[in-house]
C-alpha cells in the first residue's frame, strides 16, 4: 500500500514538475493564457466588418467578445466564415463561440446553448427608391434578396416561397444584386441596412418591421462551463454599462 502511494506521489511530481516547464516556457504573457476562439461572418455592419486595414474584424461582437474575453482571462482569436457555417462550426469545437448578429431562435436552441441577449434586430426590407413595393405584402410574386441561413432568409422562403428567395452569401451582395435589378428587394437585419443604404445611392429601407428579434452569442451544448463563464461576463459587462456603451459607440440614436 505505502508503495503505491510512494508512486502516485512520485507521479503527481513529475507531472507537476513538467507542468511548470510548460508555463515557463510561454515567451509571452498571453500565450499562457487560454484561447477564446470566436466565429463570426464579417460582413454585417456595425456587428463585424473590417476595419479601414481590410484585416481587423471590428465591430460591436468583436468589442463585446473582447470585453468577455478580458474578463474571464482569455485571449480573444477571431474566424471569419460563411454565415450558414457558423453553428455547425461551434457545434464541432471549431471555433469556441459564435458572436454574428446572431438571433435567438426555437430551431437553432436546438443545436446551440445561447448566451443571455444583448441586442435587438428588426428584419427590415430595403428597396429602390422608386419600388412600387410598399408593405410586407407587396413582397408576393416578388424576387426577394438575402442571405444565406440568415432568419431573413428562413421566413422569405416560408411566407413566399424557396422559388421567390435568392440567396446570396452576404448582405452586401444581396444589396449588389437589387441595384442591378437580379432582385427587388433585400430582407436583412436593420442596423446592417442601413449601413448598406448608406454606401449606395438610390436605395431605401420600408418602414415596416417584419421581424423583431434578440441577438445572443452562442456556444456548444457540450460547454455548459463556458457558458456560465461568459453570461456571468456579460451581466457584470451590462451592469457597469459596458456593453450599453460599446453599442452606442456603433449604433447612433436617431
Ligand atoms: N440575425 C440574423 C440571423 O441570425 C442575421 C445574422 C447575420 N450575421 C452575420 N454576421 N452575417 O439569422
């Protein structure tokens, strides 16, 4: 018996004795600390575009992952992918989390745990200024523009038909598309349309709201531990006013 616990002992040792190795040597301070790899699709501002450099992911998800990230001690990694790629991406470990615009529904909590909610979209429909499309309803029979997987995408092809959606994979080519006349209308999140509307001339958004919905990060149902992490994150981030502020930073009152 004494044996056995002699070895263990002496086991425990050496395992913590090259644990030690490891962390002495990490060149920097934060390559010793854990990764939070985050998967977006960066084409969805003010969420995630690319800054002036066309290579920094910025943007209200990226500023809200690095203030979670900083609280919980973890260096912030971010992956830029197609929309439709994200969830399978979280699910499989690919990526930690997924921060995109992304909207909390029934049939994605089925496959993704998702964090508490920390912003609301509203699905909008942007037209040529001179569209005869005034309403929701106006939308029938019409070619409708959006993106991929996106809720804007799943609702269209419910309400009017797959044969009435063309799906393209961003935003801004769904935006290209109307201007050339492949479609008549786009369906997409607002603060990104008006982003879109804004670089483009001759078009506008309907003042009608298709769709109000809540934004949540989401991670795998494997993670539960991650999860807790990063709501506890984002409550302290939303009581002392972080994240209210980050999305003012992006989002002007009107
Ligand atoms: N809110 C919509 C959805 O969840 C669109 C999100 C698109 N996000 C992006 N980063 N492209 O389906």
């Amino acid at each position: 018996m004494k044996k056995i616990f002699a070895l263990i002992l002496a086991i425990l040792m050496v395992a913590s004795l090259a644990a030690c190795g490891g962390s002495n040597d990490a060149t920097t301070a934060d390559d010793s600390k854990p990764e939070l790899v985050m998967g977006t699709n960066a084409a969805f501002p003010p969420y995630e575009f690319y800054d002036e450099d066309g290579e920094t992911i910025i943007g209200i998800d990226a500023e809200i992952a690095q203030a979670v990230a900083d609280k919980l001690g973890m260096t912030l990694t971010i992956k830029d992918m197609e929309f439709d790629s994200l969830l399978t991406a979280v699910q499989s470990g690919a990526v930690d989390i997924v921060f995109a615009g992304l909207t909390v529904n029934e049939e994605r909590k089925q496959s993704v745990d998702f964090s508490m909610t920390y912003a609301t979209g509203v699905q909008v429909i942007i037209v040529k200024e001179d569209s005869e499309i005034a309403t929701v309803d106006d939308l029938a029979g019409k070619t409708i523009g959006v993106q991929a997987g996106t809720t804007g995408d799943i609702y269209c092809t419910d309400e009017f038909g797959q044969e009435n959606v063309k799906q393209f994979t961003n935003g801004a080519l769904a935006v290209a598309a109307l201007q050339n006349g492949q479609v008549d209308c786009v369906v997409i999140d607002n603060e990104p349309a008006k982003s879109f509307v804004a670089s483009n001339d001759g078009l506008k958004i309907l003042d009608t709201e298709y769709a109000v919905e809540d934004y949540a990060a989401a991670i795998s149902k494997d993670n539960t531990e991650l999860t807790a992490k990063v709501n506890e994150a984002m409550e302290a981030l939303k009581a002392d006013g972080t994240i209210d502020k980050i999305l003012a930073k992006y989002i002007k009152a009107e």
